[in-house]
C-alpha cells in the first residue's frame, strides 16, 4: 500500500500524508496540495473502485446540492476537499439521535430536489440487489433468520417490480456519510445508483452502529420511518419494507455465501415487523 499511496501522492501533488482511517474498500489520508490547503486523498484497494466506482461522478453532480467537492481522479485515488467538523454519526452518539435523524432526511431531501438530475452511468438497482434475490441459507442457519431473509427476499422483488420513481442514488446515506460543516451538511462516499427512490435512505436503519439498541427499538423505527417517508414522499410501508431489503443485503454481503447466522438477525426482524404494521 505505501508504494501505491507515493505513486498517488506524486502524480496528484501532494504530501505530507497522515492517516485517517481503513475500511474495507479504502485507505483515506489527511494531505496537503500545493497551495497548502488540506484534502483528503482516498486510495481505493481496487484499481476499478469496487461499488464506488460511480460515486464520484454522481457526487460530482450533486456538487449545487451539498455533496463534497470532488477535486482529483487518478485511477484508484479520488481528491476531496477537507471537510471540518463532526458527522451526523458523531451528533446522534455525543448528542440528540433525533435531530440526527431530521438532518440526515434535509440532506435527502436537498439532494432529491427538482429537476431530478438526467440519466447517469449508474448500476441498476436490480443488479445490486442480486445477492439477495438469491439468497441461500446454510443448514444450521436459525429457522427465524431464515424465514426473514426469505420474506426479504420476497419483499425486493415486489418493490423492484412495483417502481416507478427511479432515479439516481447515492445508495449509501447514512450518518457516518455526512459532515457537518459551518457551510451545512456535506455528503460523501456515494455508491451511486440507479433505481427507487425509496431505497435511498433504507441503510439509515442501520445506523450509527454504535447504538445498537436504540436501532432495535420498535419505536424508533416507527419514528425514523416516518421521518424519512415524508423526507422523500414515499409511502411509509414502502420505505420500511425497503430498509428491511437492506438489512438483509447487508447480511448477504457481510456472510460472503450461505447464510448461517448474523449479528443483524433481529434488526432484520424489526424491520420486516414495522414493514408489516403500516
């Protein structure tokens, strides 16, 4: 990775790296450009970029809408612009979840607003959502997780038939994805796809991890669901129904081939529940 990180660094122009942190996808590094003004460099482990292949471009659109100014593209490294202060993770955690919750639907709505913007190269939502339509199990998964990932299952199939409102995604907003700048909310690490708008804040649920109780909480998801459902003028049951198609996905993706137990099990649970009380 360093031989990589001082190919990047020399061909963008920059120095002066520290480390911010790893995911599974990327490394991202506190740099300096030329004009000594700080960015962020994010070096992907993948030379195409993996699912963030599209965000850039996306994000690129979105630049009159909030999203965070992409400034360089080099293969696998992207240039953003430094962005200060904390993330709507950080406000839900440190101070009010619910306030959270209404920023991070703002920023949807800010996003979403009209004109829908035209037609990008984007990967279709269906295409996404193939590991969950075919969804297996292996033979000591729990009989609840079982029947949930299979009504899941069921569930993204009807809401991918039933779409008529398709238009570009970010595909990954969450909390942890928004900055709180002076200037407003910023957003970033788009997955950038194309499909439902219903599907566009499913993985909030999800999150900030480090609240796992509250996400469990019937209530809550009660609340944030009605939250987001008005943010995007989607009927609730929809909406919940396509947080649990995302919980779900995210167990598949997580597992890597057959199912046999998750973490999110009853998370998933909640949320096929809320999905059936609307």
């Amino acid at each position: 990775m360093h031989h990589e990180l001082n190919q990047a660094l020399s061909r963008l122009a920059l120095h002066d790296p520290n480390p911010l942190a790893e995911t599974a996808g990327a490394t991202l590094w506190r740099v300096r450009q030329t004009d000594g003004t700080h960015a962020v460099l994010k070096l992907h482990k993948r030379a195409d970029r993996g699912n963030e292949a599209a965000g850039s471009a996306l994000l690129q659109a979105w630049a009159d809408r909030g999203a965070v100014r992409i400034l360089a593209e080099d293969g696998a490294a992207i240039v953003m612009e430094w962005l200060e202060g904390p993330s709507l993770a950080d406000v839900a955690i440190t101070d009010d979840p619910r306030r959270a919750v209404v920023m991070l639907a703002e920023v949807a709505q800010r996003l979403h607003e009209m004109p829908v913007l035209p037609a990008l190269d984007l990967p279709e939502l269906p295409t996404v959502l193939a590991p969950v339509l075919d969804v297996h199990c292996a033979q000591g998964c729990p009989d609840p997780l079982r029947e949930s990932l299979k009504e899941a299952s069921a569930l993204a199939r009807h809401l991918l038939n039933t779409a008529t409102d398709l238009r570009p995604l970010h595909g990954d907003l969450h909390h942890s994805n928004v900055i709180v700048t002076h200037a407003g909310p910023r957003v970033l690490d788009a997955k950038g796809y194309h499909g439902d708008i219903g599907y566009e804040l499913a993985n909030a649920f999800r999150h900030p991890g480090a609240l796992p109780q509250l996400l469990r909480d019937p209530d809550w998801i009660t609340w944030c669901r009605d939250i987001f459902a008005n943010a995007l003028d989607v009927p609730e049951q929809r909406l919940a129904q396509w947080a649990a198609v995302k919980c779900a996905l995210s167990i598949v993706w997580r597992t890597g081939g057959p199912v046999s137990d998750d973490p999110e099990a009853d998370l998933l649970s909640g949320l096929l529940a809320s999905a059936r009380e609307v």
